[in-house]
C-alpha cells in the first residue's frame, strides 16, 4: 500500500511540477479572476460544505476530541463566508510576481535587478483546520505557485468539500487541475511519501500539533517554513493601564483558545501585582478559564491552582493560562526568551520607552504593543490569509502570505559586455 501511495504522490508532484511552470507565467488578470470564481463557487456550495463538515464534527465528537480540536475543525456559516471573502481580499492584493527588489548599474554598463518569483510547488500538510484549504490553495494560485495539500483524516470530508468547490472556479478561469490538488487518502504513509518529494516540492508548510511538526522536521528532506508551538506571553507593566490591560488579556487568551496566536503565559511587573493581578486573574477565573500561577498568583483566589516548571513551557490551547510576577520589562524578555516559542508576545504599557525595548529584545517572530496576541494572523495583517505562521529566520518570518510565498532571481541585462581575463 505503501508503495502504491508514494507512486500516487510521485505522480501528483510530476504534474504540479509541470502545471507550476504555466501558473507562474498565468497572467495577473487571470489569477484574480480564479479566486473570485472560486469565492463564488465556496458560497454556492455552501450547504454541501456544511453538511460534510457536520459529518466530521459528529465523528470527532465521538472519538472523543478536545473542545480546542473540536473548534479548529467547525466550520459555522460565518467561518465558510470567512474563506470566500478570503479568497476575494487575497484577489485584490497586488500581484507579489515581477516585483523589482533591487536595482543597480555596475561601472562596466551592466544593469542587475534582483526579481520576485514564484518558489515552484509548495506542500501543505495540516490537521483539523478545513480552512486551510482554501486559504492556502488561494495564497499558492496568487503567488504563482502549485500547490498539493494533504489534510488530516478528522477534516477530510470538509475539506474534500471545499476542494470541490475551489476545483470548479479555477477550471472556469481555465487553470489547470494540477495546480491545485489534494492527496486523496487520509493513510498517514501520505505525509511520509510527500515528504521524500524533493524532485517536485520545493517548500513543505506543516500547520497542526506538536507531533505533526516534529515529525515533518525530523523527517522532511525539503527546506520548512513552519512553527513547533505558540507558546505566547502577554506582559503587563508597571506603566499599564489596568482597564486596557483586562481587556486586552482576556481577548488574548479567552477569545479562541485553541489557535496558535493564543496567550498562554501572563507576566505582571512586580510593581503593579498589588494593584493589577487580582483583577486581572479574577477575570480569567469568572470567564471560565483555569489559572496556574506562581505564588503571588495563588494567593489572589485559592481556585489558582500552583504552577510547576511545565507550565511556563506549555502550549495549552485550552481555557488555561500561568500566571507569573516578574521584576519589570528585563524580567519579562528573559522570562520570554527562555521560556517561550519564538511565535508572538505583547506588551501593556504606557510608557513608550519600556515599550520599545520590549519590541526590540523579544526574539519572537511577531511583538506586539498594546494589543491583543489573537491579532497573530495574516488576514489581520492584511495579507488576506496566512499559509502558516513561520517562526524561522531564514527567508520567511510571521504570517507567510504571498509575498512570502516568492522567491528571486538577478535578472542581468548587458549591451555585449565581457569579462576580462
């Protein structure tokens, strides 16, 4: 079976390889036009949709899924909007292909402009996120790239759902099939056979758990751009101010508990703890979620229960936030930089100075000033979606939206220069 599934994958990448090729030279016009197709289609299949994301819910209730893995995988009608209207915005933003990122004449004539181009095939493997789909299919065909997606086993009737529809625009805007396609088994040799396809992809973007990422990292023979956790903190220091800081925490951490932009560590300057923790654990208690916390913390409410060394190095992805007092913002970025993932930290403060040595000394991807750590998300970004969020150094950092999705060239013109020996 094995055998069967890499040669289905061998093949897959031979024609995404080819397809790629026409996509990246497809005119701008065209593309956009595929998207808003596709947008259309999503709406008018809508019901379909819905009904086979049904299907999946009720099977991974059954199977005993977390509420957190429950709520990536849902998609309600507002959800399935979210992915047409995506898929709109993406179309509007300015073409990422043929931008010139440099250019400069040498002393010898010769002009050298260094190029956006598409990177080739991009792989995507994910999890329990059926939007996924759309969004990363819409930021490939913008970017000139093919695409094969392999989804995991509980979204895959809503994501097979949603590849229908996707599949029906772009063949109206008269793309190819190849650009775009799905792995069609949820046998988990697929992610294995996708990842020895170096001939054909040239990026693989892994988007779901701990496990799936490690894996990809450890057995993937194609460059990443990828995120192991978000593991995010939200800072509140002495300059604070306590009304923005209440709400700014619990949207961090209530709003979605499950996404990767998530707060799940809270720090408080030691000299606002008299003034700001009890309120703002308080708050956490009453909308539900469960706070551990370091000493100070546990003696605002005996329902705080103590944290241990795991907890400042835990993603929850649930209704459970630490809580920590620190010695100002020097304690807050070491706290951070030690414990933390590299993925989004904010600060609440008034007081710009501390402000920008938070921002410049976090050594995370994304930092973020008097706002919420769920702003962590390409469409907020205005990128019309994400791909994934990358916590790398290397080529792409943050949300990777289509800019990201290019690469370059030096395209060098001459008027018959030659090099002397």
């Amino acid at each position: 079976m094995s055998d069967e599934i890499q040669a289905t994958l061998n093949e897959m990448g031979r024609r995404a390889r080819a397809a790629g090729r026409t996509l990246a030279q497809t005119p701008t016009d065209r593309r956009n036009r595929a998207l808003s197709l596709a947008a259309a289609a999503i709406r008018t299949d809508a019901a379909a949709i819905a009904e086979a994301n049904r299907e999946d819910v009720t099977a991974a209730t059954a199977k005993g899924l977390s509420a957190a893995m429950i709520d990536r995988l849902t998609l309600t009608p507002a959800r399935i909007e979210s992915m047409a209207s995506g898929l709109e915005v993406i179309a509007t933003l300015s073409d990422p292909l043929g931008r010139v990122l440099a250019d400069w004449t040498r002393p010898n004539g010769l002009n050298i402009s260094r190029v956006a181009v598409p990177l080739g095939v991009i792989g995507i493997i994910y999890e329990s996120r059926p939007n996924v789909t759309a969004d990363a299919a819409g930021l490939c065909l913008k970017s000139g790239n093919a695409c094969i997606l392999r989804g995991g086993s509980e979204s895959f009737r809503s994501a097979r759902a949603i590849m229908a529809a996707l599949t029906k625009g772009f063949a109206s805007a008269g793309l190819s099939p190849d650009a775009v396609q799905m792995v069609p088994t949820t046998d988990r040799a697929a992610v294995g056979a996708m990842l020895r396809l170096s001939d054909y992809i040239d990026v693989i973007v892994p988007r779901g758990g701990k496990s799936l990422v490690a894996r990809v990292v450890e057995e993937s023979r194609i460059p990443l751009f990828h995120h192991l956790e978000g593991l995010c903190h939200t800072y509140v220091d002495a300059a604070a101010d306590l009304e923005m800081a209440r709400k700014v925490v619990l949207n961090a951490k209530m709003r979605r508990t499950g996404i990767c932009g998530a707060t799940e560590t809270l720090l408080i300057d030691r000299a606002v703890a008299p003034t700001h923790l009890a309120p703002l654990v308080l708050d956490l208690l009453a909308a539900g979620c469960e706070v551990r916390g370091d000493a100070a913390a546990q003696a605002v409410d005996p329902r705080v229960a103590p944290a241990d060394e795991n907890d400042w190095r835990t993603e929850y992805l649930d209704a459970i936030i630490s809580v920590k007092v620190v010695d100002g913002v020097d304690g807050a970025i070491d706290h951070i930089n030690t414990h933390g993932s590299h993925h989004t930290e904010a600060i609440i403060t008034e007081n710009t100075a501390t402000a920008e040595t938070f921002l410049n000394c976090c050594d995370s991807a994304i930092v973020l000033w008097n706002a919420s750590t769920q702003f962590a998300d390409g469409g907020e970004f205005g990128m019309g979606a994400e791909i994934g969020i990358s916590t790398g150094k290397m080529h792409a950092r943050g949300p990777v939206g289509v800019e990201q999705l290019c690469t370059f060239k030096y395209v060098v013109r001459g008027s018959g220069q030659t090099r002397p020996g």
